[in-house]
C-alpha cells in the first residue's frame, strides 16, 4: 500500500476561505456540508453535517474535544510605545504560558519578527507580560521566536482575566470579529484554548441527541489547542491533555468490540493516541503531550476522523493520511477528496465545513 502521510501541496484560491460563520450565511451549525470519504466502499459522498449519522453504526463511539475556547488575544503596548498583539497559547508547568507577539494589521494581525528576551509589555487593567526565552529554547536566548514562553502578571486567573479583557483570536480570512460564543462547541465545559478545537463546531444538541438514540456512543476527552501556526507551517508544540479511565476503558471497549473510535478533530487524536501503548491498549493520564502523528508514528487507535478542512503544507494533513491509512485507504484518496473539496466549492478554515474519513473497524 502507498503511503498516506506524506503532505499536499495545492492552491487554496481565497473565495474557498470561509470569512464569516455559517450562522452569518443563514445557515445552522448542523447546516454546513460534510464530504466523506467512505473508504470500506471506495467512494466520495457529498451532504450535510446533519447526515452524519447516515455514515455511522451502533456501536461506535465519538470522542469529543471539551476544551472552551479563551477570549486570548490582548492588545498590548511595548516600553517604546509600540501597539502589539498578545495571543496567550498554552499554560506551562510552574505557571508559566507560552505566547505569541503579533503585529495589528488591517483588523487583523502578522507576525511580530522582532521580539526579543527580557521584553516586557504592558496589558490592560495593570497587566504586565514578560518574554523569558524563546520556545522551544534552542541555542541561543537571542534567537528570534515564533513563539515564546512568558510570565504573565495579571490581577486574577489567566482565564478570568482574558475572559473580561481579551477577545477571540482571529485570521485576515476573518474579515469582522465576533463574539465568543462563536468559537465554543456544544462540547465546551472547560475554558483552556488558545484557538477553538473547531472539528466539533457543527455538532447541535439535537444532533448528539439523534446520535445517542441510534446507538452511536460519546465520550470526552481534553485538549487545550494552542495558537495555529498558520504563516509558518510549523508542527504544534506541547499541548495539554486529560484522558479519564472511564473514557479509555470505552475506547478499549469499543475496540475489543470491532466498533469505529472516531475522533472529532486532530486534537482528539493527538490525545488518545498520546495515552495509547504499541499495543492498542489506551491508558488515563493528563500532562503536556509533544505528539506528532507523522510518517514514523502510526496510529494505534483511531480508525476514523472528523475534521474541517486543512491548508496546504499544514502538518495536519500528515495525521489525516494516517487516518486514511488506518481506515483501509491509499494516499490516492485523500488527495481525491480534497480535489473534489476545491472542485465542489467547500469552504476551509474554522467557519467552513467538515469532512468525516471512516472505513472498516479495526480489530482488537
């Protein structure tokens, strides 16, 4: 079998940038489309998220992303004067945060190219932020960074205090902000992400409720995404995780079963297959995973995949071949399906719409 890890490369013309909600283009959640790649019958479906249950069978069990989405980006003003951007990405142990310096532009922001160590910037309410080093540190604390690990000072938690001054992080995709409500899922029930885990945006309550009554079984996991490396491409750094027992032990038993584990965002998988030993066995457990699902790591668990649609060179599109590869297809097929997305008009991004991978089960 050819393999299906390696990336893609392809124009994403900008009209296939979804700018706005769907909600905005009267639409509901449920209402955006869903293309399947259906690999135990070798064909490309094209519908709505609310078909999802059409392409699943009692027994399979859905693991959902529960992580809220932050109001993380703050403005935030240099000792010279200079206006930046402050998007808070992934708390550290010790009560440290990594984050990332942004310059404001056209509504929007760039990256910010010149920060340095010992940076200190002045937040609202009496805030302060420290850049310590460059993260991750290598070689020198000179470097120049992405991303940066910082001592924020803030007169409350880091999640109250971005709750009542940040806003919601946003792309040059998306032309106007809106509010924060617009980033949560129905899954959302604890506040710790950078940037929404957006696979699980078009689930409705009415939705879970037509799954759980066909048989088709939930279970939470927890993954605080960071912030996106979406200029540069880069693969994500530690993000923190919680896998109870009671959400292996179904995983497993959904595995022993020959059922489908199917996971609603790359975030999902990054967690299960975290917790997972070489064996297929899944484990509880909790921390900061630096996971990388890539050409020399298999999945051991996850067998089908819920997700939005990924930008050319994104290093997620390395985990969706794997998926691809574990539901009994060829590279060949992902690159299909994403021919048909541009084809057909789907839209990218967060605000767009969603695209399910499912096969055959895997034995256990």
């Amino acid at each position: 079998m050819a393999s299906a890890g390696a990336s893609m490369t392809f124009a994403l013309p900008s009209e296939l940038e979804a700018g706005e909600p769907p909600e905005a283009r009267g639409l509901p959640r449920d209402g955006v489309r869903l293309l399947v790649s259906d690999l135990e019958r070798g064909v490309i479906a094209h519908a709505r998220f609310s078909d999802l249950p059409r392409w699943l069978d009692p027994g399979d069990l859905l693991v959902v992303n529960t992580s809220g989405t932050m109001s993380a980006a703050l403005p935030a003003t240099v000792s010279d004067g200079e206006e930046l951007e402050l998007h808070v990405s992934t708390r550290l142990p010790g009560g440290f945060w990594t984050v990332e310096l942004r310059t404001p532009h056209a509504g929007t922001s760039l990256p910010c190219r010149h920060a340095q160590t010992g940076m200190t910037l002045r937040l609202p309410g009496g805030g302060h932020a420290t850049l310590l080093s460059p993260y991750p540190l290598v070689g020198s604390l000179d470097a120049g960074s992405r991303l940066w690990m910082a001592a924020l000072l803030v007169p409350d938690s880091v999640p109250a205090y971005l709750a009542r001054f940040g806003f919601p992080i946003r792309y040059s995709y998306v032309k106007q902000p809106w509010p924060l409500s617009m980033y949560q899922t129905v899954f959302a029930n604890e506040m710790g992400s950078a940037e929404m885990p957006s696979a699980g945006r078009p689930f409705t309550p009415e939705l879970v409720t037509r799954l759980v009554s066909g048989g088709i079984q939930i279970a939470p996991v927890l993954l605080h995404t960071g912030v996106a490396s979406l200029e540069d491409h880069e693969p994500p750094y530690e993000e923190f995780y919680r896998v109870s027992a009671e959400t292996a032990e179904r995983v497993n038993d959904t595995r022993r079963n020959e059922h489908r584990i199917i996971a609603v965002g790359t975030t999902v998988v990054r967690a299960l297959e975290t917790v997972t030993d070489e064996r297929g066995r899944t484990g509880a457990g909790e921390g900061w995973t630096s996971l990388v699902v890539d050409e020399e790591r298999p999945l051991r668990v996850v067998n089908a995949l819920i997700t939005g649609l990924h930008e050319p060179y994104a290093t997620h599109l390395m985990m969706l071949g794997k998926v691809v590869e574990a539901a009994g297809g060829e590279r060949c097929d992902l690159e299909r399906a994403y021919q048909e997305a541009r084809q057909r008009g789907y839209l990218w991004h967060e605000f767009g719409d969603s695209h399910l991978i499912v096969g055959r089960p895997r034995s256990g």
